[in-house]
C-alpha cells in the first residue's frame, strides 16, 4: 500500500514538473513573438548617415562642398564655419534598410545633441536615395546632386527641436511607399527652415551611427 502511495506521488509530481516546463515553454514563446512595437531599424554602417555641406557664400549659383558620412561627431545642420574660415551650410542625411517592412508607418527618431544661436526651424524631407556617403572626403567639389534632392522631396515635417532631446517625427505607410527604393532603402534629409539667417553660428547638432560611441543612434520604430 505504501509503495502503491509513493508511485502515485511521484506520478503526480512528475506530472506537475511537465505541466510547468510546457507551460514556461508557452509563455517563452509568447514573449519572443515579434510585434509591430517591437520593429527597431537602426543605421547599418556610418556611410548611411552624416549628411552634406556647401559654401555658403557661393549659393545658390553653385553648390560646391562635401558629402561626409561616417563622422563620431554630431552633424551639424545650419550654418556654421570651417576651421579655415569658410562659410559653411549643411543638411543632414539619413539612409535606413527597410527593406522587410516596407508596408509599414514609422517614426524616425535622432538626438539633438546640441543648438547654437538661434537656427529656428528644421524640416524633415523623405527624398529620393543618396546613395552611401563618402566616410573619408578630401577635396570640396560639385555636390549639387545631391544637395538638391530636398528641392524635389516631400516634406513630413517641420519642428523645432531642444537640446538635449530626441527629435521624433512620424512618417506615413503611403509616404513610405511613394520613397522606397526597390532595394528596400528610404532616405530622410534634414535642413533649416531658413537657411539664409545672415550668420554663421546657427545650427543643430544630430547624433550619428558612431556618435559617443554608437550611444545615441538615429533609428525608425514602427507602427
């Protein structure tokens, strides 16, 4: 009797173990499911960010500059001068690979890391694709190219960021459509409002794939 009372309690016991692996097993798996608020997109390489600065002195007739990506350093987007004393202007650029989602809303989200003077407000375009930024740039040459893919873009939005925050800004399922490139790419570029203040100490500093050490990268979420 006895041992017909412990085999049963082992049953029982054994039964109960079972029941609460399968179960830790369900809720595991419930946990890893992905979900639309779970979606994060960060910039893949620093080519896939940084951005484009002209002199400003020769604009608008000519656009002669840089393209730079790859930068540790907040891209500054305003007006601001180079060691050497030029007068410089730049606008911001953003590539993400959306390529598995590209039906879905996003927000883009990007620090503002710093503001000097009194830059007023940024835009926020979708354009067409730059294509990957040069990493390593030495000489100043044409960059019309690709400093005019604003002037053909579609405007999102126009905000006015605080230092120290993120600047969030909600981009639609149809805009993403119209902007996607077939190799699944979107490109956000960023400008001031106003690029002709008069100054030379106006801008937005925006974090960067390699800024502080990747601490702060720019990314979509999705909705």
């Amino acid at each position: 009797m006895m041992r017909m009372r412990r085999r049963y309690l082992l049953g029982t016991l054994t039964c109960l173990v079972i029941g609460v692996v399968l179960l830790a097993g369900c809720n595991e798996e419930k946990q890893v499911q992905p979900s639309s608020e779970n979606i994060k997109i960060e910039i893949k390489t620093g080519a896939d960010d940084g951005g484009v600065v002209a002199l400003t002195d020769l604009l608008p007739d000519n656009v002669f500059g840089i393209v730079n990506g790859g930068g540790d350093q907040p891209f500054m987007v305003g007006l601001f001068t180079s060691g050497g004393g030029d007068n410089l202007t730049g606008r911001g650029i953003y590539r993400f690979d959306i390529s598995e989602y590209k039906n879905k809303s996003f927000t883009f989200h990007v620090k503002c890391v710093e503001k000097h003077g009194n830059p007023g407000s940024l835009e926020v375009y979708l354009t067409n694709d730059s294509g990957p930024l040069e990493t390593n740039p030495s000489n100043m040459s044409d960059i019309s190219q690709i400093w005019n893919l604003i002037n053909f873009g579609e405007k999102v939005a126009t905000i006015t960021p605080v230092s120290g925050g993120w600047i969030t800004v909600s981009i639609s399922s149809a805009m993403v459509k119209s902007w996607v490139t077939d190799d699944g790419y979107i490109t956000i570029m960023l400008k001031l409002g106003n690029e002709n203040l008069g100054s030379n100490n106006d801008y937005y500093g925006l974090s960067t794939y390699e800024y502080s050490q990747g601490s702060a990268k720019p990314y979509l979420s999705a909705s």
